[in-house]
C-alpha cells in the first residue's frame, strides 16, 4: 500500500494559535487579541498572547519539522504583523520575520504552503466594518499583494482564505468565535459576498503578480454526508445531501464553492436570501471565479446517512458508545473517501486534505515519552480512506495533519491538544509525541507502513459505526 510519487506530506499550523508575540514586529492586534480580553469568551481566560512562542522558536520548530521528516509545511501568516492597521503602512519587520520563517524551511528542505487569512482579522479594520465594509475585498487583496511581493520568490503554494463557513459562522452569527458577532442573515449574506470577493481579488494579485509560477487554492470546511452503505441509491442520496442547502446557516458547502470554482449562486441561496445581496453580485461573480490549482478540504468528521422515504438521505441513527475524540467530535474516517470523492466529482479539481487531525487527552508519561495512540489509529484510518480514494480515481495532492503543534484551540483556549508534538506551555518545551514517530515513518514509506484497508477490514469493522460494507478494498 503506497501513495501517488510526489504525494505531498506535511502539517499544518496557523498563526494566531501558535505565533505569540503579539507586540512584536510592530504587529497591531486582531480581533481575536480583542475577544480573548473579553471576560468570559474564552475557556480559563486563556489568549494567544503567547501561545507556542513561535516567533522566538521558529528555527526550533524548523529543526522538528526536519527530524520528523515533513515534505511540506502549512502555516498562515497575521495579517495584522504584515500590515499593523490592515491596509496603508507595512511592518517590514513584519515581513522580515515570514521572510525568516521561508528562508529556515526551505533550507531544512521543506516546502512552505502559505494561508492568507486564518482568521486573525486586522482590528483597526473591524472598527471601519470589518467584513460588512464593501471595500474589505480590497483591503484584503492590498495585504495580499504586500505578501506575494515579498514572498512569492520563494512561496510557490497559497491558500487564500482557511474555512470561510467557521469565522462567518462562529465569528459572526452565533458569536462564540471573534469578533463575537450575532448578526441577522442579511448581514452574513453581505459578509460571505464580501469574503468571496477577498479570494477572487486575492487569487488574482497571486496569479498576476507570483514571481514563481503559483499553485493557488482554498481551504473551506467539507461538510460531508456518508452513505452507510456501499448502494448506489444511497451513495447518490448522500451526494445530494452533501452539496444541499437545507437551513438557513452558514454549514455547507456550495453557498462557498459554487461562487468560487463554478462562478455561480446556489439556486437555494438565490432563491431563499438573494434579495440581499449587494447590487451588482453578478458582475462580482468574475473576480469570484478566479482559475484554481486545488482545492483544499478541512475534514474532521462527517455525518452518516442511509436512505430514507423518497430515496432522500436522512441521517443514521448515533451508534450507543461511538468512537469520539477528547473534544466530542464522532471519528468518522471514511469521510476521507467520501470527502475528497464527492468535491472532486463536482469540482473536477484535485484535492488537498489541508487538515485533518484530531484532539487527544496527551500528558507526558513517567518515562518522558507522550503516548498517543489514539492519533495514530485515527489518522492511519484516515489515511487508508484517503488511500482508497485515490485507487479510485481522485485526484488527491497531498495530505497535511492538523497540528504540527498543541496550541491555541479558539474559544477552547490549550484544552485540545491537536498536535503531533506535545508543547509544555509553561516551560514551552516541545516532545513529539510517539504519533510523530509514527507520521514520520509514514512519509519515509509514503504510506507503505499503513496496512490496506482491505486487509486491515477486522480492525476498520470494530470502530463503532463503520460498516462492512465500507470497507470494501
Ligand atoms: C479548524 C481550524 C483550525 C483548528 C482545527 C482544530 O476548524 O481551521 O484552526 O482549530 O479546526
């Protein structure tokens, strides 16, 4: 069992939750700066203040990629340490500090894939608006261009924007992520108009103005329906669930994509929430549909489905005792087959997994090492799927675990640990974690340690939930 040559491997991390030093760089704060000082927001009153010290660790950090052997790293840069106000003056020690960063991966071998935005949004332009603002598209796409310039040399692997659906949602809907917003729906029309606006100018300033050719993507959430059974029926009921828009929220997945790789609105959303959007969307829907190189998935876990009246998906009934992960959410690892399948089938662009991973109650043992089992089990039978997938003609790029590091879980504060390298946020001494010894020989083997899914069907079949049937080789 291997994967494609090439096959990309890395890990991923972004700013906010890893970076710390908040007053350095001449950096200004970002809305999440602002919300962590809000009494009651986050988990402990925890903040990002500073997080894994990265900008004083970077080159240690650098030096654990390299030892565990990562082909590619992800890592999103703070927008407000780049531009302190958001748009107007650059912190050149700012972009020095992403300079250095570039500079230590490459010469350790790994390929850098820069995020844009992951969420970490410039407060001085929250207080002009923030994403309601028409002229956010453009101040994005200014900071877009200071980055390219500086970067693009060097960085030849960009993602715009990381999981539109969780900072409009969370950020602005339901408010338990920053700005902390509880706006009514045709708000977040205008939000998500104005978000895709960002990518398409963004996408262009990078495809314009690269100094190496670029590979451009973005990495949404995928929200995915499963059938629970291998049917034809069912698997094509859990398609159409998979790109519906059943409720008036921001979780799914075509009120994104369609804008961006097919240049078009939802019928659903036209239909039901048209009427807000702003005059002149159609013309919009250009800069929207910029050419893409990949298409990044967000995948954690999905939902099962099985075929109901009408031959309509309907939701399996919740198996008693599922498999879950620390943070509650239900592990369900064929949705690395039917994730990557279903988004290559109606976008007909090959697929980046950009995260994947999951938290885990990681302590450091009597003997010093940090046993994890559980991660390895979980991503190996991710893997397997994702493996599968491929066999069966998805075009996948690369696979990037979530995280390289424990850090900064949002408004979980350092509950969840995420990492394949365990950070003692006291003494912020790093321990990669026995899953790190393990991911490694993964990619030294480029999969060849993971046992085939077929072979492995005993295994794969006790994981609550997980029918026979899926794991058909
Ligand atoms: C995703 C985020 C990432 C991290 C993981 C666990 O939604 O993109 O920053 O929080 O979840």
């Amino acid at each position: 069992m291997s994967f494609p040559t090439g096959f990309v491997w890395g890990a991923g991390t972004s700013a906010y939750q890893i970076e710390g030093g908040i007053d350095k760089h001449g950096r200004g704060p970002s809305v999440w700066d602002a919300f962590c000082r809000t009494p009651g927001r986050i988990k402990h009153g925890d903040t990002g203040d500073t997080a894994c010290d990265h900008v004083g660790r970077f080159r240690a950090d650098v030096a654990l990629m390299k030892e565990m052997g990562l082909g590619a790293y992800r890592f999103s840069i703070a927008w407000p340490r780049v531009m302190p106000d958001g748009a107007g003056a650059v912190s050149e020690a700012g972009l020095a500090f992403y300079d250095r960063l570039v500079d230590e991966l490459l010469g350790a071998g790994i390929t850098p894939h820069v995020t844009l935005f992951h969420w970490d949004y410039p407060l001085a332009l929250y207080r002009r608006g923030g994403w309601l603002n028409p002229s956010s598209a453009s101040w994005f796409a200014e900071y877009a261009r200071a980055v390219v310039d500086r970067l693009s040399d060097r960085v030849c692997h960009w993602i715009t924007i990381n999981e539109p659906q969780v900072f409009i949602g969370h950020g602005h809907f339901t408010g338990e992520h920053a700005p902390g917003l509880h706006l009514p729906m045709p708000e977040i029309v205008r939000i998500v108009h104005n978000v895709l606006r960002a990518h398409g100018l963004a996408a262009r300033c990078i495809r314009e103005n690269a100094q190496t050719k670029p590979v451009i993507g973005w990495a949404p959430v995928g929200i995915v329906s499963s059938p629970l059974r291998f049917d034809p029926g069912e698997i094509e009921a859990a398609r159409v669930k998979t790109f519906a828009i059943e409720r008036q929220d921001v979780w799914n997945n075509t009120w994104f994509n369609d804008p961006v790789l097919l240049g078009t609105y939802p019928q659903e959303i036209l239909s039901t929430l048209g009427q807000h959007l702003p005059d002149g969307w159609e013309r919009d829907l250009e800069i929207i549909q910029q050419p893409m190189d990949f298409l990044g998935l967000n995948l954690y876990q999905g939902s099962r489905v099985t075929l109901g009246d009408g031959a309509v998906a309907t939701p399996a009934r919740q198996e008693v005792g599922r498999a879950r992960t620390a943070f509650g959410w239900n592990i369900t690892p064929e949705v690395l087959y039917w994730g990557p399948r279903f988004f290559f089938d109606r976008y007909k662009l090959p697929i980046v997994i950009t995260e994947n991973g999951l938290a885990n109650l990681d302590w450091v043992g009597l003997d010093g090492r940090v046993q994890d089992p559980q991660r390895i089990d979980y991503t190996a039978r991710h893997l397997q799927h994702l493996l599968r997938a491929i066999r069966d003609g998805v075009n996948v790029g690369g696979y990037f675990h979530w995280s390289l590091l424990d850090n900064f879980e949002w408004a979980e504060g350092y509950d969840q640990r995420f990492g394949l390298v365990y950070v003692d946020f006291a003494t912020q001494q790093r321990i990669p974690k026995e899953s790190a010894k393990w991911y490694s020989e993964v990619i030294r083997t480029n999969g060849r340690n993971l046992a085939p899914l077929g072979e492995a069907a005993g295994s794969v079949r006790t994981l609550l939930g997980e029918r026979p049937e899926e794991a058909r080789p």
